[in-house]
C-alpha cells in the first residue's frame, strides 16, 4: 500500500467511529490550548510590564515612609507620615534631579446632581504628570501658585469623566468632591488598566494642599505630610547618584544617626518592574508545565483507544494480511491513526488557545501576544505524542498472526 492509500485508510477509520475520535482527541486539545493560553497570557504581561517601563521609564525613584521606630518596634512601609512637602522641595536641588513629585491619595465621593461616583483623589504638584508619564487629554495642568493656595480645583481621569459627565464637557463645571465644591480644569487621556488589573482612569487629581487640608488630611494623613514622593532623574544613568544622595538627604533632615534604621524606603522602579516581570515568567513556566501534563493524559487515552481498537479489528487485521498487506502497513496504518488523532487535536487545540488568550487579552486589558515559539511547540508535541503513544498498540496489531486472526469472532 501507497502512504496515500494508508493515510486515506486511516482518517476512513477514524470518521467511522466519530465521537469516540473525539473523546480520545478532547485531552489533547484541552492540553495545547491550556498550554497556548497560558504562554499567551505569560507573555501578554511581559509586554505590559515592559510598556509601564517605557511609560514611567527606567529613571524614576519612588520613597515611601518605612523602617520607622516606635518604642523599639520597627514600622512597615507607609505606616507612619515620616515624609513631608518640606522634603520634596529640598529634592529639587539634588544634582542629576529633573523633577519631583510628591502625592497623597485616598478614597472620596465625586457629586454633580443626581450623579455620585465612589473613586480615589490624588494631591499632587504640577510636575506630577511629567514625572508619571500622565498626558492630558482636554484642558490644562495646576500651575505652581494653585499648588501652593490650595485651589479648589481638579483634573478628572477619563473614566470619572465619562461616567459624572457622559456625553458633555466637564471643562469649567463644577462638581463635590465630599461636599467641598471643585471646578474641573483637564481631564487626563485614558491609560488603561495596570499591571496589577487596576483602572488607572477610575482617579482625580487636586492640588496637593487641596487634598491636605480640605480632603484629607485629619481623616487619612497629617496637614503637611506626603504618603509618597516620584523623583524624576536626568538620565537612566543618574539613577544610582541620586538615589545615594537623596538617601543622605533625608537622613540628614530626618536626624537619623549612623546605626539607625532609615525611616523612609528609596525604591527604583525600574528594577521592581523588572524582578515582577521575572516572577511572572517563572510563574508562566511553572503553569505550562502543569497543562503539559493534561498532554501526557491525552497520550495515554489514545494508546488505550487505539488498543481496543487493535482487539475490536482483530478479524479486519487479518483479512488484510491474506490479501497482501505487510506487517509494515498494518504497523504504518495504525500508527498513523494515532498521529492523525494527536495532530487533529493539536490543531483545534490551538485554534481554542488563540481564542481563550484573545478574551483574556480584552478582559485583562493587555496586549495581545501569541508567542509562534508555543504554536510551534504545540503541534510538534502533539506529534510526538501521537508517535510515542500509538507506537506500541500498532506494533501489537502488526504482530497478530493472519490465520489467529481470521478466526477471531
């Protein structure tokens, strides 16, 4: 027999029993989709990260409050007000400094109307937006004196936006920010979910004094304090010198002497992007190898398929042999029922891959990003499993003996 006449011989016995066909195929295709998805997913992030990096870029420091000690018990992150406005200023003279941003934050009621929408508010500075990578998408930024005079004013994240002004321009109205009135002068260009699944446009931002003194402060923070300060370096390169002079800095207006813990924490963002982007590869190793198992599953059911279908076609064996096959077709036929299985689930496996990893793009909000590598991966896989599994039960059908054969009833 031709390999033609083999491999036609095999889809016919295949298509003659259907659902069986697709019952054995199901564990292969849940196995490369699972796989597909997952890398989808895994590499999805990544390139997410990678787009905050660009975004922020790799020469921004953030300081926190931390380390702090009270009665000898040392503070987490944030945990006490150790940062101040005072201290933001004295950054800027910093060498290699380019910009500094200090921010407080916390949950308020937007009202206008009838409309009351529950979000965050962020007192910030006019170099704020500069030193994020934030955009405006209408109006103008706060200006130094408003920052200063605590201007009852705002910018609202498109979201806030959308939802207390749909279809008409928030620019100039006015709106309650917890009863104090505000008048919005920007709203901000949509940035998406984060890396952490946040809607980052779900924000509004006031003047920092503003937030301090008629938001927050007393209920969330004291008057002059900051929860954090972004520091903008000049270059990627000054990074390390300033983030060693800022560290002096504050050690020196924070009187703490040599042996004493820091009470403030000098983190580079690029470097926390960079190690989550490592566990997150890490993370998307350790899942593909787990849906790699449903791989081997999928093999096992079809080596167990193929061998009841070796000892239900026993007779037809045989009849083949008398009318001339060789062991070797018999062997090749089988063998090929088996690729053929393993490779049809690997294709729809990868077709259901591509679909799952584009919902979960939309849903998630990143990138879409199906690595070809995992494509690749999955249908070589698929084969090899369709060789390794289908080997043996067609090398017990080449074996049977014709004559054994024929007289199976």
């Amino acid at each position: 027999m031709t390999a033609t006449d083999l491999f036609f011989s095999a889809l016919q016995s295949l298509r003659a029993n259907t659902m069986r066909s697709v019952l054995t195929a199901l564990g292969i295709i849940i196995g490369v989709s699972a796989v597909i998805t997952i890398v989808a997913i895994g590499a999805g992030a990544q390139a997410n990260i990678e787009k905050v990096i660009e975004q922020i870029g790799s020469n921004m420091l953030t300081i926190t409050p931390g380390q702090s000690r009270d009665g000898g018990a040392a503070q987490g992150a944030g945990s006490r007000p150790t940062l101040t406005a005072d201290d933001a200023d004295a950054m800027k003279v910093v060498g290699g400094v380019l910009a500094v941003a200090p921010q407080v934050s916390g949950p308020v009621q937007v009202i206008l109307g009838n409309q009351n929408w529950r979000t965050n508010v962020n007192g910030i500075t006019e170099d704020f937006f500069q030193v994020r990578g934030w955009k405006l998408d209408k109006g103008r930024n706060f200006e130094e004196w408003e920052i200063s005079s605590g201007e009852k004013i705002v910018i609202l994240g498109s979201t806030v936006a959308e939802k207390v002004f749909p279809g008409s321009d928030p620019l100039n109205q006015i709106i309650r920010i917890d009863r104090v009135p505000f008048t919005v002068v920007g709203v901000t260009t949509a940035k998406g979910q984060s890396s952490f699944g946040q809607n980052q446009d779900d924000i509004v931002f006031v003047p920092l004094r503003a937030a301090q003194q008629r938001l927050l402060g007393g209920r969330l923070i004291k008057p002059d304090s900051v929860q954090q300060i972004a520091v903008l370096a000049r270059t990627a390169k000054d990074v390390r010198v300033v983030e060693r002079d800022l560290a002096e800095l504050l050690r020196d207006r924070h009187a703490i002497v040599p042996g004493r813990a820091d009470d403030f924490q000098i983190r580079n963002t690029s470097e926390i992007f960079q190690a989550r982007a490592g566990a997150t590869e890490v993370m998307t190793l350790l899942l593909t190898a787990i849906a790699s198992v449903s791989l081997l599953v999928g093999g096992i059911g079809i080596m167990n398929i193929m061998l009841v279908s070796v000892t239900e076609r026993t007779r037809e064996i045989g009849v083949r042999m008398a009318i001339g096959a060789s062991r070797t077709d018999v062997m090749m036929q089988f063998l090929i029922e088996a690729v053929a299985l393993s490779m049809i689930g690997g294709v729809v496996g990868i077709v259901l891959g591509m679909i799952c990893s584009q919902l979960t793009a939309h849903f998630a909000g990143w990138p879409l990003r199906i690595e070809m590598s995992s494509i690749l991966l999955a249908v070589g896989f698929s084969a090899a499993v369709g060789v390794f599994f289908g080997y043996y039960p067609a090398r017990k059908a080449a074996r049977l003996d014709p004559i054994e054969a024929l007289r199976y009833a």
